[in-house]
C-alpha cells in the first residue's frame, strides 16, 4: 500500500467516524423530538378534553337561560293577552250598553 492510499484510507476512517457520530446524534436528537411529541399530543388532547367539558357546560346554561328567558316571555306574554283581554270585554260591555 502506497503512502497516499495509506493517507486517503486514514482520512476515509475519520470522515466515517464523523458520519457515525453525526448519525448517533441524529438518533438523539430524534429520540427527543419524538418524547417532546408525545408531551405535546398528551397535552393537546388534555386540552381538548377541557374544550369539550367547557362547550357541555356552556350548552347546560344556554339552555338553562333559554329556559328562563321563555318563562320570561311566557310572563309577559300572558300580561299582554291578560290585557288585550280587559279590552275586548270593555269593548263588549260598551257596546251591549
């Protein structure tokens, strides 16, 4: 083996080494990226539980004021007829005067 093949083998075992460092802390780094992934999805799915426990409660009082608020109208509703009422037996009163 010549010298320069001897220099070109030695620089081709270093530039390996290199590569197989880089890859194992590729590895590393993926293996990091994929816990702070799992972190994530559990956390967005925590959130997403939270989301849909506000939207069944949020839906609890729509609905409850809904509710209300028809008792509301029906009050007033039935003060309005109560009224139209008095009026048209006036009105029947007066005119069998």
């Amino acid at each position: 083996m010549t010298e320069d093949q001897k220099k070109l083998l030695a620089v081709f075992e270093v530039r390996v080494r290199d590569l197989i460092t880089h890859c194992e802390q590729q590895k590393q780094k993926i293996s990091e990226l994929s816990r702070s992934l799992e972190t994530k999805n559990t956390e967005l799915q925590q959130a997403m539980q939270t989301i849909q426990a506000w939207q069944t409660k949020y839906d609890s009082l729509l609905t409850a004021q809904i509710i209300s608020a028809g008792e509301t109208e029906t009050k007033s509703a039935r003060k309005r007829l109560s009224k139209l009422v008095r009026e048209v037996e006036m009105c029947i009163a007066l005119l069998n005067e």
